[in-house]
C-alpha cells in the first residue's frame, strides 16, 4: 500500500510539468487528494485539492490560473498540470490522502518529488 508522487524535474521559467500521485494497493476513489510544496528554508504549504465527491478543486492563490488539479478513478491517479512556472514554484512536492479537503486527517504521503524552475 503507497502513494506515489512523480513527474518532477528541471524546467525553465514559463515551462510546464505535468505531476503524477498514484496509489497503489488502495483506491482513491473515496478520498480527496491534496498536493503539498515545501521550498527549502519554508514552511510545508497546501497547493492545491481535489474533492472525492464531486471533483470541486481547490488552489491557493499563488498557483490559481496556472495550475489545474484532476483525477482519473480509472487510472487511480490524480494529476497537478503546472503551466507558467516560475522561480518560486521551486520545491518539493508531495501529494497526501484525505477524507475531504482540508480535513488534514492524512492517510497515505507520497514521498515527493522535486521541481526545479530555473534558467
């Protein structure tokens, strides 16, 4: 039973990723899914969340109209596209389980996965 966060890597100002959380051993139908940021010398802080009942999304305003959060049950994966990044979209990424947004009653962390945005 894990979660799996992945797609992280080196990219240029104004460049794009595409995150992947996936879980394995368990569904992620029946929870909601949250992706996590932590810059080095800063605090852990919530990006962005989908919900597990009817798919409403959730993004902090620093990432608001840039990224995009979705889930595919089928493929259990929930995936952050990142478009327009920048320099202080560096960090690591983690994506976590949760039985609704912002309940913070964790289940399962990925082990994150690093974005670098830099010329």
């Amino acid at each position: 039973v894990q979660l799996q966060a992945s797609g992280g890597g080196l990219v240029e100002p104004g460049g794009s990723l595409r995150l992947s959380c996936t879980a394995s051993g368990f569904s992620l139908d029946y929870y909601a899914i949250s992706w996590f940021r932590q810059a080095p010398g800063k605090e852990r802080e919530v990006v962005s969340c989908i919900s597990s009942l009817d798919s409403a999304t959730y993004y902090t305003d620093a990432v608001t109209g840039r990224f995009s959060i979705s889930r595919d049950n089928a493929a259990n994966t929930v995936y952050l596209q990142m478009n327009g990044l920048r320099p202080e979209d560096t960090a690591v990424y983690y994506c976590a389980t949760e039985s609704e947004c912002h309940y913070s009653d964790f289940s399962f962390w990925g082990q994150g996965t690093l974005v670098t945005v830099s010329s």
